[in-house]
C-alpha cells in the first residue's frame, strides 16, 4: 500500500543525502542555516513549521491515486561565465538528463542505493508517483528543451551575502506556479570536495510563487547522474524534498 506521500518524500530526502562523502570536506545542505534562522527571528514562520509537522500525520489525500503520476515541469537554468556549452560552469545537456534520470529514480525509490537503507526506515520507503520532466514548452508557448542558459557572474560583498537571490533567480525564473526552477550555479565557497552544494526553502507562504525564493540551488560540481562527477550524492534531490515541503 502506498504511504504518506509527505512522509514519504521526507524520509527520501534525508536518505540520499545520509550517504557517506569520502572527502577531507563533507557536502553541507545550505536549507539548515536559513531554516534555523527564520525559526529563531520569525514566529510565524516557526507556527507554520509546528503546525505543518503536526498535520504530517493526517495527510492522506494523496495516497489513494490509483495509477494517476504526478509530472513537475522542471526547468534548468545554468548560469556561467561565457563558457562554451560542455565546459566548466555552462554544463552539458547529457549532464543535466542524467541527473534528471537520478532525480526520477530517487523519487520512484528504484535507486540501487535504498537496498542498504536501515531497517528501521524501509517501511516508509514507497513510490510516490512523481515524475520530473524537463519542460517542453516555455512560458511564451513555444518548444524549448527545458534548459536555459545564461552569462552572469555570481558577485558577492565579502559579508557572505550573494547576488542569487536579488538578481540572478529573479532575471532567469519562469513562472513558479506552472514550472520546478532548478538553478544550476556556482555557490560561493563550494568546491567539488564539499561545502554548501546547494539549498532550497519550505513552501511557507511568502516563499511560494515568490522568484527571489522559489526553487533549487544547486552548485554545478554536485550537479549530474551516472557517469558525470560527484552524481551519486543527490544533492538535487534533498533539496527538492525541502521544495516540495
């Protein structure tokens, strides 16, 4: 029987991201500094989560679908430096497909890797008939690949705050309520060794629809599927389980 589909995506995300990092410096998820910020300066915010958590329980609708998939138009915005397209920041397209086909395994639960989950944990491994696809049309109507690519340098002012969220995500995003923003980038003070490899926000009201907020960071050194670097730590995934909530 299908479980909780909330549940369900909580304990996938934190599974892919529990797996070890062999490296000097481990892979961090940038989601818990600024969640335990709002929690600490934003009561309402800190109401929401509560209130959220004690609803997780009795959150059942979507468990008897039948066979109806749920698909999430996703759209991948790489930002680079003027990188020719396969080099550097300005990822290849095989790249981006494999790290969608991860996606969809991680999320339908088919990824070899939940065959070592703990014991404690494998009843609440399930499908949640989700299905993530790159967008085939854009929000002018027309086809497109469901990649966009585009030359902006990611600045920041030597006080740990960057031009993500003020410019570069607000310039690239299509709209939030019909399409799953993935912001494909290089995050300052990331390396392919670790550090903050990407980070995404709840949909708490205010966050939801909002460009500044909406969608997934994640550095492009932890960004791909098999074959391609660093594709088996799901840095995509954790975060999209922080976006769907």
């Amino acid at each position: 029987m299908q479980r909780n589909l909330a549940n369900t995506l909580f304990i996938l995300s934190f599974l892919i991201f529990s797996i070890p990092a062999f490296s000097q410096e481990k892979p961090s998820c940038g989601f818990d500094p600024i969640h335990q910020g709002k929690m600490d300066l934003d009561p309402d915010y800190k109401k929401w989560v509560e209130d959220y958590k004690r609803a997780l329980p009795q959150i059942s609708s979507l468990q008897d679908r039948g066979e109806e998939t749920i698909r999430i138009a996703c759209v991948v915005h790489v930002i680079h430096n003027g990188e020719p397209i396969g080099t550097g920041q300005n990822i290849a397209v095989g790249q981006i497909e494999a790290q969608m086909e991860r996606l969809n395994e991680d999320f339908s639960a088919t990824n070899p890797g939940y065959a070592s989950a703990p014991p404690r944990w494998a009843d609440d491994i399930a499908n949640p008939d989700m299905q993530f696809c790159l967008a085939v049309v854009d929000p002018q109507g027309n086809p497109t690949n469901g990649i966009t690519r585009t030359d902006i340098q990611v600045t920041t002012d030597g006080n740990g705050n960057d031009n993500i969220e003020t410019e570069i995500k607000p310039t690239v995003n299509w709209d939030p309520n019909l399409y799953y923003n993935i912001y494909v980038l290089p995050i300052p003070g990331t390396t392919s060794g670790g550090g903050t490899t990407g980070y995404a926000y709840l949909p708490y009201p205010g966050t939801v629809g909002n460009p500044n907020t909406d969608g997934s960071v994640v550095d492009y050194r932890w960004f791909g599927g098999p074959g391609w670097p660093n594709s088996g730590n799901g840095t995509l995934t954790h975060e999209t389980g922080h976006y769907l909530g």
